[in-house]
C-alpha cells in the first residue's frame, strides 16, 4: 500500500509538471512589454500558457494604481486585468 501511494505521488507531481507555463520568445516579451507601456504598466513575470491556448500571461505587473496579473491572447490584445 505504502508503495503505491508513493508512485501515485509521483505521477501526480509529474503531470503537474507537464502543465507548467513556459518561457516566452525575446521578440513575444517585447511585444507584451509594448502594450504594457500602452496601459501603464511594467515588470512582472511573462509567461505563455501550456495548455495549448497561446494565452500570454504577465504575473505581479507594476502599474500606476497598483499590482496586476495581465493576460493577452496570441495576437496580443489585452484578455483580462485582475489586481493583486
């Protein structure tokens, strides 16, 4: 039993994994950080997620009123802005 739940934790924390989000291109961040400068805003983290939906995200952005997490589908246009 000990043996199994130990492989069933495995399995878990390497799908988990697999779901992980990825690293964008140079050129896609500059793209990103254009239409950041657009809203105000700069910094953060930018990522793409893995989940094949081409959703760019930008986790704890600075901007003027405060901290942000930005997403953008893949031609760049601003899905949602949710304050931290």
């Amino acid at each position: 039993m000990k043996h199994a739940l130990t492989m069933l934790a495995a399995i878990c924390l390497s799908v988990t994994a697999g779901l992980a989000d990825a690293p964008v291109s140079e050129a896609d961040a500059t793209k990103i950080r254009a239409t950041m400068q657009a809203w105000g805003c700069s910094g953060g983290k930018i990522e793409q997620e893995s989940e094949g939906t081409g959703v760019f995200e930008v986790d704890d952005a600075k901007c003027k009123d405060g901290q942000y997490d930005l997403k953008r589908d893949k031609e760049f246009k601003v899905i949602s802005i949710t304050r931290d």
